[in-house]
C-alpha cells in the first residue's frame, strides 16, 4: 500500500503539475484525489497520458503496474477483512461445542494466560471486554481465541449463553475474571451466576476463578446445598497470591542453617523495599514463614509513603508490629541509608524483597543492589514482587527466572493449593473428596490450611527428611519442631489480626462457659478463642501452654493439651505427604 501510494503520488504530481500548471492549489487537490481513486479501481490516465514523461511506453507501463498494485491491496484488505469475519464467526460457532474457557478482562495479563490455556488444554476460548487494543487482540487471534465486546457479553444473560452453546448439557464451562477492576469481576460474576441459575445450568458444570476479594466473595457465589452458585469457586487477590509464590518457591528456611536438633542456628533478618499492597502481604507471608525454635525475626521496612499507604494494616494487625521486630524507614530503597544499611548487616542478612510498584523501579533498584551485594560478598537473596509475579535475581539464571502468578499451573490446576486441601480434609471427617470440602471451607478455614501447608516444606527442610518417606525424629527434634509449629501458628493469628486474649476476657468468658453448662448441660463457647473480637488464648509462649491446657480443662471438663497438638500437627505433615502422593496430587 505504502508504495503504490508514493508511486502514485509521483505520477500524478508530476501530470498534473503539467496538467494545471497555471493553478498549483488544484493540481496538488486532484492529484491527491487521484491517488486515493487508484484505490477503488480508478484512474486519470486520460488526463495525464499527454505529458512528455508518457510517451515513454516504459512509464505507461509503470503507471498501470502501480494501479495493479493499489487495486491488490485494496483487494487483498478486503479479503482479508472477509476472512477475519469469516474465522470470526466459525471460532463463535466452534466455541458452542466441547468445554469452554471464558475470559473476562483483555490485558496483558490475561492474554498471557490465555495462550497457556490455549498451548495446554483443548478447550474454545472466548475473550470479553468492551474496549482491546489492537495488538492484544492480534495476539488472541493468534492463539485461536475471538473477542466478543456486544453489550450481552458485557452484561451477560441468557441470550449470550445461547450464543456461545452454553446449556445443560456435558460441556465444562471455565470462567476466568482477570480485569484489572476488582470491582467489575464481582459484578459480572453475579450478573453471570443469576444467567446461568435463570438457564437452569448444572453447578457442576461450572468453574469460576475471578480476580477480588476472598474474604467477601467466595460464599455468596459458591454453590451450596440449594442455593445456587459455581460448582467451584476461587476468588484471589493478586498481591496476597503474588506473597504466597514467593515463600512457596523461596521459603525463608531455605536461606537459613538449622543444626540438627531442629533448632535454627542463625537469625532471619530480611529487607523489604515498597510497602503497597504487595509489600504488605509480602510482609505478612515473611512473618509467618519466618519463625523458628532458636532464631530472631527481624524485617527493615524502607518505605518513604509507609505512613500514607499502611493505616489499613496497622489497624487491623497491630499485633505484627507490637510481636515482632519490624522496624520502619522513609527512605528509598536507593537512598544512602538503604546502602548502609545493608552494609553494616552484609553478613547476616539474608532475604530482600523488593515490590515499589513500579517495574522500572523494582529492576533498577534491583539489579544496582545485587551488583552491590555481589561486591562486599554478601550471600542475600533478591527478589522482585508486583501483582503478576515474582523474579529471583540472584538464582544464577540469564534472564533471571520467572513465577508468574496469571498462570494456568498456578489458576487452573489449583497446584498451589492441593497440600492445604488435604490438610483441611483431615479435620472434616467425613466422605467427601479434599476438593469437595475445600469448595465449602470458609476463608479463616482456608487461610489457616494454606499457611500450615505452605511451611510444611520448610518443616521437613529443617527436620532434614524426605517428605515422601517415613520420617525418623528424636524426641528432643519431635519437641523443637513443635515450638516452631506453634510460633508459626502464632504467626499466622497475628498476621490475621489476632491478639492475646486477656486474662479478665478469659476469666469472664470461664464464668459463661459455667453458666451455659448449668443451663444447657454444656457449654456453648469455646472458653479460648473468641473469632468476634479475634482473641486468642494460646497466643503465649511455649512454656505457658501447660498451664493453659489445665485451667481450660478444670473448666470444661476436657482433656485439651495444646503442647501435644502441636506435636500432632508435626507428625501429620508425613501422613499428608503420602496422602497426596498415593493420590498423584
């Protein structure tokens, strides 16, 4: 096109500038006209055809090769345009048969995922949104996937569910919400549960992963005795999953020496740089990965905005700050202080993190602080954190590997949860699958799952076991591992918000438990833990659990002994091991 336009643009230029040379502004006019008639099959040859260069049968052989050309691209665009429609509308036509993966939200994200869902599974693949760029799109295209941007896709009802064949029939129907808009993921995903209730389509045929809030959002679109909702259902925050990939492939134990009694035979003292959404849940997911019999916890914060960006966090886990030794700093991770700071701690620090939310920022910061490390020999490990993933920089890898949290291992297998799914079977007791208890666990229940799985790997890393064999402990190592479980437990309550129960709540609620018992032949509380006010008795040291067990069960009437579930939770990680691989999870 770029061609036949300048060629043709001399040509006219030139017989129209002898044409009307007595009047330039209407040469320049019809020579432009010209030009854009070369395009739909016209030409002013006549006009032109008197000029001296024309009597060269050369040029009129030049003139009529580039309207060949502007008349074949205009005809191959037509074409091509046709043939777009065409595979267009056979890709709708195909995505109304054989399982369907719906995604919701066009960005880079999202495309990426597609393409693994394209390269990994044979399911039709249909993007929504109102508004793609253009080289987004190209790359769907690529992969085999259509874009739809109607108003009923947009808002989907039973129209659009017949458009694409979704009936209750035996097709699986996958939804994927990944718009960068929380808020608009939760809409559609209820706008697309009421469709699909009002098309009478089997839960179990659906599968919903969206992009929002846990917390608030998986049991109102989680199918449920009768009500209605997706077979399954996993809501996720990018920035907390982001957190959890991290500590999954680079938990703090494996920076760390461990003697063999189990106990740590050196501190954790990490960095974090950025104190957005995912430096908050990177910090949550360090504090409760980062406890061990025998070390100190310690974290440096730099963040110059921390006191703008963490009121959320600071009124809802005091706990973290007042329990563990987390230190603030307004500076910038490439200030002076920074550098001196790890300077004076080169040869005991052992973890950094850094997730400014900037990407530019987070690879520069990055690659000038492991330059630095490199240079006074420190060991530290160096991360980078933003909301689709997390890089390791000092792995040894050119380019430095990737874990990308938009990605069909981490979204569809459901991988990442399959060790806290069992776990969580275990305390159900009944006959259901570990994938059909966990469809119904409630947030807390799974949040605790998850943590107690993602620091099983770390349990058996310090225990020095192969997690697949029967493990062999000494009691003296049975015990260490047992106070490490039950600073991890600690952990996880804080970073929950979760604080010591108070001796005269205690005391009062000892005195209800008495009262209930009297009344209704039992009690109806459970003395130690209240989830309204998120109290918890067991939030003491080690050494303090005896005296709790007894003063509970001289209450209750129990045998509680808290020491003693510790030591039950260590000795299930094998059980829960052999569990998942007798079940190739």
């Amino acid at each position: 096109i770029a061609w036949a336009g300048i060629s043709g643009l001399f040509i006219y230029s030139y017989g129209y500038g002898i044409a009307f040379a007595d009047n330039p502004p209407l040469a320049i006019l019809r020579s432009v006209m010209a030009v854009w008639g070369m395009f739909v099959s016209k030409n002013d040859f006549a006009i032109i055809s008197n000029t001296p260069l024309f009597a060269s049968k050369a040029a009129v052989l030049y003139f009529w090769a580039v309207h060949f050309m502007a008349q074949y691209a205009t005809a191959s665009a037509a074409i091509a345009a046709i043939g777009a429609r065409a595979l267009r509308r056979m890709r709708l036509w195909l995505a109304c048969f054989g399982n369907l993966s719906l995604i919701y939200g066009i960005n880079e994200d999202s495309v990426s995922f597609g393409r693994q869902l394209a390269e990994n599974s044979k399911n039709n693949l249909v993007f929504v949104d109102d508004k793609a760029a253009s080289t987004l799109e190209s790359a769907i295209n690529s992969f085999g996937g259509v874009v739809i941007q109607d108003k009923n896709a947009l808002w989907p009802d039973r129209r659009f569910l017949r458009s694409l064949g979704i009936r209750g029939k035996n097709r699986k129907y996958d939804f994927y919400l990944l718009h960068k808009n929380e808020a608009k993921n939760i809409k559609y995903a209820f706008a697309l549960k009421d469709a699909l209730e009002t098309a009478d389509i089997p839960a179990n045929q659906t599968n919903l992963v969206v992009l929002g809030t846990e917390e608030l959002h998986t049991e109102p679109l989680q199918a449920l005795g009768d009500k209605y909702g997706f077979g399954n259902v996993t809501v996720f925050d990018a920035a907390s999953l982001t957190a959890r990939l991290l500590v999954h492939h680079f938990p703090p134990a494996a920076t760390m020496d461990f003697a063999t009694d189990c106990t740590a035979a050196e501190n954790f003292e990490g960095v974090l740089i950025g104190f957005g959404h995912v430096g908050q849940a990177v910090m949550k997911q360090l504090v409760m990965n980062g406890q061990f019999k025998g070390s100190e916890f310690s974290l440096a914060v730099f963040a110059p905005d921390f006191e703008q960006v963490s009121g959320y966090i600071s009124a809802t886990c005091r706990s973290l700050t007042d329990n563990y030794n987390i230190k603030f700093y307004d500076y910038d991770g490439r200030s002076r202080s920074m550098y001196d700071y790890i300077l004076a701690r080169k040869d005991d620090m052992n973890y950094i993190v850094i997730c400014t939310g900037s990407d530019k920022t987070n690879n520069e910061i990055g690659g000038e602080i492991t330059r630095y490390l490199a240079r006074i020999g420190s060991d530290a490990q160096v991360y980078l954190a933003d909301y689709s993933g997390i890089t390791c920089l000092t792995d040894g890898n050119i380019p430095p590997k990737q874990y990308p949290v938009f990605s069909a291992e981490v979204l569809c297998t459901g991988k990442i949860d399959y060790t806290a799914a069992v776990l969580n079977n275990r305390y159900c007791k009944n006959d259901r699958t570990p994938e059909e208890n966990w469809a119904v666990c409630d947030w807390f229940s799974r949040m605790s799952s998850r943590a107690s799985a993602d620091f099983m790997p770390s349990m058996a890393m310090i225990a020095g076991q192969d997690p697949a064999q029967q493990w062999t402990l000494t009691d003296t190592q049975l015990e260490n591992l047992a106070v490490t479980e039950h600073l991890r437990w600690m952990a996880f309550h804080y970073a929950m918000g979760y604080e010591k129960m108070p001796d005269d709540v205690y005391a009062a609620r000892e005195q209800q438990f008495i009262e209930e018992k009297s009344l209704y032949g039992n009690g109806r509380i459970r003395v130690g833990k209240d989830t309204a006010s998120r109290q918890h008795a067991c939030l003491i040291p080690w050494d303090e659990l005896d005296a709790l067990s007894q003063r509970e069960n001289a209450i209750t009437g129990g045998n509680v002994d808290y020491k003693q579930a510790d030591r039950n939770n260590v000795m299930a990680i094998q059980d829960i091991y052999k569990l998942i691989d007798e079940n190739n999870l």
